[in-house]
C-alpha cells in the first residue's frame, strides 16, 4: 500500500482555504432565486399593509406590497421568492 499524504506549506493551505470561502459564497449566490417579473391580479389593504395577489409560473401568491406603491390588475411587479415581497 503507497502512502497517499499530501503536504502543504501554511501558505498554500491558506491560499486554498480562501478559494474554497470563495467558491461556497458563489456557490450560494448561484442557489439563491432570482428576482421574477409576476402580474398582479389584486391589491387589498389590510391590517396597515398592503397584500397583493400575484399569478406567477401558473399559481396565485399572496405578497406583501410596497408602502406608497400603487399596484393595480395586470401590472408586472418585481417580486423576491424568498421574502415574498415586492422589490422596486
């Protein structure tokens, strides 16, 4: 059986290290999704907020709006899945 160590120089390691920092944090910039373009379908008031209704990818959402947005039916907004609010 061989001898299948390896060795490393404390700067090549941290050089390495970093990479692999790097690498993950564009790993899970690339994972996260996107902002999408979605249609509103109704925009209520409620409880000092505004909830919007969205038709996006073939289901409805409710969102929350934009305080001083005016969204009205068939508008295209820019919503964030995640958070599931509409961005400017």
């Amino acid at each position: 059986m061989r001898d299948t160590s390896i060795t490393l120089s404390m700067s090549e390691f941290e050089r390495i290290k970093t990479e692999q920092i790097q690498l993950d944090a564009d790993l899970a910039r690339l994972l996260t999704q996107p902002l999408v373009y979605a249609t509103v379908v109704r925009a209520d008031k409620k409880d000092g907020g505004v909830k919007v209704v969205i038709a996006f990818d073939g289901k409805l959402l409710e969102v929350n709006g934009l305080p001083g947005l005016s969204t009205k039916p068939y508008d295209n907004v820019k919503v964030d899945l995640v958070t599931k609010r509409i961005r400017s």
